[in-house]
C-alpha cells in the first residue's frame, strides 16, 4: 500500500522530531548515565542511547512513549500539538546552536590572538 501525502507528511514531521530529541541532547551537552543521555523537560523526557541507535520521548501527560526509534524503526504517537511543540523547539535549537557556534569561534580567534 502506498502511503497517502498525508501519511507520508506525517512520517517525514516524525523523523525531524527524532532529530529535535537529538539536538536537544548534544546542545544540552547531556552527559551519559546508565547508558543513555537523558533529559527531563516540562512536557517530556527525552532519551538517547549511549551509542546513538535508539531515541525516545516519553510524554508525561500520562501517554507514556510517545516517539521512538530502535534498530532502524521508527514508532510514532506523535500527536498534532506535539509535532507543533517539537517543531518550535527545533527552531528555537537551531537559533541557539548557531548562536553558540559562532561564540565559540569568536573565542577562538580571540584566544588565537593572545598566542601572538
């Protein structure tokens, strides 16, 4: 069966959340306990394996898993308002990261300068 616009739409919204959860740990610069990176926020918890093959995202509105991905498989019960929320975060990261980004090359040409 092939999947409507629709379907294909939503899986697409799917994977770029998965890449959110994953931003959002490295900018967080979460550090690995127990073999995951986690994170705890005010709508979910957010998870990384230590070896970066699986992703989750529990909701804590009492959905439990919400988001996930394992050997390859994607499962998603994303609904519209999560998509939504997960959609501004990412824009959100990506302003920050590359806030980040260009602090820390100003440091280092600052630090570059001091060697002289």
């Amino acid at each position: 069966k092939i999947p409507s616009e629709a379907e294909r739409l939503r899986q697409l919204r799917s994977i770029s959340a998965l890449y959110t959860v994953i931003r959002l740990i490295d900018y967080q610069r979460v550090e690995v306990k127990n073999g995951w990176r986690s994170l705890e926020g005010e709508e979910g918890v957010y998870r990384v394996s230590a070896d970066g093959q699986t992703v989750e995202l529990y909701a804590l509105d009492g959905r439990g898993l919400i988001l996930s991905q394992k050997e390859g498989k994607i499962t998603s019960y994303l609904n519209e308002a999560d998509l939504k929320r997960l959609e501004r975060l990412d824009q959100i990261l990506k302003e920050k990261i590359s806030s980040r980004e260009t602090a820390e090359s100003l440091e280092r040409e600052d630090r570059g300068m001091e060697l002289d």
